[in-house]
C-alpha cells in the first residue's frame, strides 16, 4: 500500500454506525493503509440526549473520538462515511458536515478521492439503499470516485448483499441482527485498494 491515508467518517447517536466505523479502519490497517477515525458533530439538544439513555451513554462513551475537519479531507486518499438512516437520507449532522465543504470543492481539492458508504436501520427495509445512494450524490459533485463493494466477495452475502455498501439491521435491543464485520472489513480494503491504484495512476 503506497501510503494511502483513510479517514472514516462517521455519525452515531448510539454506537452502530461507530462500531462499522472502527472495523472499517481496522480493515484498512490491515490492507496496508493509514487510517484515523473522526466524527462529524454532534448538534442535537442535550435535552433530546438526556432523554434516550443508550444515546447518553454513547456521547459520553466516545468523546475523546476526534471531529472531523476539513483538513481531514485534503489529508485522505480515501474517505469511507458510516451513517445511520434517517427517513431514507443522511442524518443532518452529516449533511451539515458536508455544507460546509463547497471551499474544498471550488479549489478541486476533493476530486478523485476514492469514496464509499455504510449505513444502519431499525429494519431491512428502513431505507438503508436510499441513504447510501443520497450521499454518494455529493460525491458525484465532488467529482470523487465512488468505489462500492458490489458482490466482489462472498461475506456480501452473508451480510445481506448491500452492492451500494455494506448495511445492517438493528434490532429494538440495540445489537446488530446481521454479522457485517467481515463485509465492512472487506470494503475498506477494497476501498484503499482502488485509492492506492488512483495514487500510483496519478504519480
């Protein structure tokens, strides 16, 4: 791996969405790669918070997890976001984040990033394709390269066969219903490999 440098991305309100997170930069780690782990913020009412025990303890559980910033943008080769859905779009922390990066943008300094998404629901049909998709819209804008998992790997199936990303159900006890480490491990590798042929394309 020349070097190539992941950033995850992520948004979670009770630790699905960082628990995906982690094992994709795991993944990555073992593919060779450079990989950090940051947040995008989080702006709901401490009341809101206050008010879902499990969403109380997980802010409290990872804040020594950093926060994004555009400067971890122009550092990473690639970038893998981990979402919940949200009526069958991106959370609005995350949208936010996004916002704020049309300066990037209009300097061309996200172009040919090597992207890819993952995402979580209360159910399989909870919106999980539609979220992925919505964000990979930006992406499109950025002029990034979305590098999807597809069917590349047989754990897809195992894990529900997401070819946009992987996703996971969550069930009313918090816990994941499909086993999706394996398949996250596999996009992020997949996702650094693709990175890494763009870096050596491009030197």
């Amino acid at each position: 791996m020349s070097n190539v440098k992941l950033a995850v991305i992520y948004y979670s309100s009770t630790g699905t969405n960082y628990k995906l997170a982690q094992w994709a930069a795991e993944g990555a780690k073992q593919a060779g790669a450079e990989a950090k782990v940051v947040k995008v913020p989080e702006f709901a009412p401490q009341a809101a918070i206050d008010s879902n025990p499990a969403w109380k303890a997980h802010v409290e559980e990872t804040k020594a997890v950093p926060e994004v910033s555009l400067s971890d943008l122009e550092w990473a080769d690639a970038i893998i976001f981990s979402i919940p859905t949200r009526f069958g779009n991106m959370p609005a922390q995350m949208k936010q984040f996004l916002d704020t990066t049309g300066g990037l943008w209009f300097n061309g300094k996200l172009a040919n990033k090597v992207v890819s998404a993952m995402t979580s629901a209360q159910n399989p049909h909870g919106g999980q394709e539609q979220t992925i998709l919505s964000l990979y819209t930006t992406m499109y804008h950025w002029g990034a390269i979305v590098a999807t998992p597809g069917y590349t790997d047989p754990v897809l199936y195992a894990a529900g066969g997401n070819p946009y990303g992987t996703s996971v159900t969550v069930g009313q006890d918090g816990n994941m219903i499909e086993d999706v480490r394996e398949a996250v491990i596999h996009q992020a590798k997949r996702t650094v490999t693709v990175a890494e042929w763009v870096k050596k394309g491009n030197q």
